[in-house]
C-alpha cells in the first residue's frame, strides 16, 4: 500500500505517482509505504518530508513584431510563459538592444526612427516572484521604405 502525505493529510495513490495536482509550491510531502505480500502486512514506513519549491516559469515564445518592419515602424514585444505553479503571476521587464546597443527601455514597445538594415532585438524576461527566466526573440532587419 503506498499513500502519500501532504502537509499531513492523507492522499491515497494505487501506485507510485503523485500528481502534480495533489500540492503547490510551499508544501511538505511525504510518502507512507507499507509492504503487503497478500498474507500480511508488513510495518509502514514514511519517508522524510521535503517541501515543494517554485518551478522556474517557462518562457513559450516570444514574437516581435508582425510583418516588414521599416524605419517608422512601432515594435511590440508579444511574450508568452508558462508556469508549473498555476497561482504564480507574472511580471516582465524588457531590454530592446538595436545593432547591439541597449536602448535601456523596460517597456513592450519600441518606436524609432530606425535605419534600414538595422538589426533590434527585444528581450523580455518574466518572473514569478521567486524566479525568473529570460529569452531573446529573433532579430528583425529594418527593411527599406519605398520612397
């Protein structure tokens, strides 16, 4: 018989797995076995207690941007996460880097007066409070305008 234990009370499994729906982040789990060879019971046996931690949120894609991009073109950084811990919420912060520079601008948009052939770069980083995790889009290339 396998049961296992969350923050003290009792959830029965018929085997092995405790999902990840059975405790959030901040809980301690423990796991309670006793040995069955269908004649007896042997004495149970709980396993040490080890607190859940935060999952790291995952960032899912990043797009900047749709289309040809040209030298007056406003640019949003659409950024999307996931996060194992379903309450987390999250918080972003950005850094849009043009030919290498850092603009020094936290914010989802970037309009400019950009240079054809210029490369830009939004990277967004999100947070859960606890952890963050970062990813940097594609560079977009700023096309020519017709004149």
């Amino acid at each position: 018989m396998n049961l296992a234990m969350v923050d003290g009370i009792i959830i029965p499994r018929n085997g092995d797995t405790l999902y990840p729906r059975d405790f959030s982040k901040g809980q301690s789990v423990e796991c309670l076995v006793q040995p069955d060879d269908e004649r007896n019971l042997g004495m149970a046996v709980t396993s040490n207690a080890v607190v859940v931690q935060n999952a790291v949120p995952v960032v899912s894609g990043v797009l900047l941007g749709s289309g040809i991009v040209y030298a007056n073109t406003e640019l949003t950084c659409s950024v999307s996460a996931t996060d194992a811990d379903t309450e987390d919420t999250f918080t972003w912060s950005y850094d849009w880097t043009v030919d290498g520079v850092s603009q020094g601008l936290d914010q989802a948009n970037l309009s400019g007066a950009f240079v054809k052939g210029q490369s830009v770069i939004c990277t967004a980083t999100v947070s859960d409070g606890t952890a963050t995790a970062s990813l940097a889009s594609a560079a977009v290339v700023v096309a020519n305008t017709a004149p």
